[in-house]
C-alpha cells in the first residue's frame, strides 16, 4: 500500500486534527445547529472501523478562520488493491452556513497525487436539529456503501485505460467539459498542452487513451483547491463515463429526514 501525498492545494491552509479539534463551534441559532468539525471526522472514522476498513493516511485543511474544513483520508480494506490509485474520502463541514456536513467518495492516483471526486457514494446533512441523531446513520450507511462498491473504481479506470481516442476527439471532450463544469476557460490551453506532452511519463507511455485524457484534466485541476475540486470532478467523470461506454444509474437513498441524503451511484459496463 502506497500513499498518497494528498496535497491541498489552493482551497485551506493545512492542519492538524489537533487544531481542527479547537476549533470553537458557534451556538446553536434557532433550527441552525452546527456541530465540531472534529465530530464529522471521528464519526466516519468510526464507522470505517467498524466495517474493518483503515485510514491510512490523511490531511486536513481549515479556511475563514476555521468556518469551513474540508480533510482527505486515504482508505484501505482487506481487499486487493491496485498499484496505481486507492479510494480517498473528502469530508467537509462549516460553521459559516455555507454548505452542510457531508462526505464525497473519490479517488488519487498514486504517480501524480490526482485527486478526483466521482459522487457516486456521496452524503449531505443540512446543520438542523437532529444533525446528532442522523450523522451516525448516514456515515454507517456511506461507509457500508464503500465497502459494496469497492471494486467499481477498477472497472472505470480499467475502461478508460482500454478506450483510445484521438486529438480531435481531445478537443470535442474537452469543450464539453468546459459545458459540464469539469474545467474553466483559462484551463483550457493547459489540458490541451498536458494531453500532448504529459509531464509524469506513465501518462505518455499508456498511449493517447482516455486515462491520458482524465489524468491532464485533474493534473491541471489542481490548482482548482479541495473545496471546489469535488464538483468539478463528479462532471469530469461524468464526461469520461459517457466517452467511454460506462453506465451511470443514480438512484438516492433519504434518511428519516428532508434534511439529509445519501446518493449512489451504480457503474456498469
């Protein structure tokens, strides 16, 4: 098991989980109720454990003075894993009513420190009154969710080193992903330059494939920050899947609760 150096990035200043605990939580305001970024944390951890899945490494990052957090935590199984990339969490919460608690299931690539949020398995809960109740319900059930799914990471990275595309379906791709939101504008011209000459050798020796492709997509990407990479991600996959034959049946799955969800996402050849 390699791992990752999860790089953050623009998008937070690096902590440690020893800072992320001080980090004071605001009052409670009528039906807002925020809770401890450290409680989010130790409760996927929790729930990680529970299902004999490990964290085996992770970063986490504070921005507005500690309002928002966002953390990456490698995970590991009991199952076979591949010498290329291993399933990344990304949590993130607020104290700033800015989006709600929540866990994205992704992925990094081992060569290049990649990082891409697919959304398949993705949790929010709103800061409302029983955010204490339904947090525990919600990761156990993301988490349970992982542990299904383990193998559809393979399947999708294994259709995208398999499909070859040429320099003019390069371009299409890469103004529909500019439609998608997967990239801006000013990206544009340095996935173009990362598709025909790869900075990390592995990409340029696997041939013009779309791995090549989505590898320049997130290479570029990372100056995009981990607070907006999630989004971006989920529509450059989507992007991908659609080029390469694989597909995307969403169906989400509620809680007792308006204010919370579950979705996943189910890959098919």
């Amino acid at each position: 098991m390699q791992n990752l150096n999860l790089v953050l990035h623009a998008g937070g200043s690096q902590a440690t989980l020893d800072q992320i605990s001080t980090v004071e939580t605001p009052k409670a305001d009528g039906i807002w109720h925020p809770i401890p970024h450290r409680r989010l944390y130790d409760q996927v951890t929790l729930a990680l454990g529970q299902l004999n899945m490990r964290v085996v490494h992770e970063q986490h990052a504070l921005a507005r003075n500690g309002q928002r957090y966002f953390s990456l935590l490698q995970v590991a199984n009991c199952q076979e894993v591949s010498a290329d990339y291993a399933y990344v969490l990304g949590l993130r919460n607020s104290h700033d009513k800015s989006y709600p608690a929540g866990l994205v299931v992704g992925s990094g690539v081992f060569v290049c420190d990649n990082l891409a949020f697919s959304g398949e398995i993705k949790i929010a809960r709103k800061h409302t009154t029983f955010i204490e109740r339904d947090l525990p319900i919600l990761t156990g059930r993301a988490v349970g969710m992982l542990q299904a799914k383990w193998a559809d990471m393979n399947v999708r990275f294994d259709a995208y080193k398999q499909k070859e595309i040429t320099d003019i379906q390069v371009h299409d791709m890469v103004i529909r992903g500019l439609d998608l939101g997967a990239c801006t504008a000013q990206q544009i011209p340095h996935i173009v330059k990362e598709w025909r000459h790869p900075r990390h050798q592995e990409f340029a020796e696997c041939g013009k494939t779309a791995w090549r492709l989505f590898n320049a997509f997130t290479e570029v990407g990372k100056e995009s920050g981990v607070f907006v990479l999630p989004k971006r991600t989920q529509s450059l996959h989507a992007l991908m899947d659609a080029e390469c034959g694989i597909v995307r049946t969403e169906q989400r799955i509620t809680a007792d609760t308006e204010d919370a969800e579950v979705e996943v996402a189910p890959v098919n050849n």
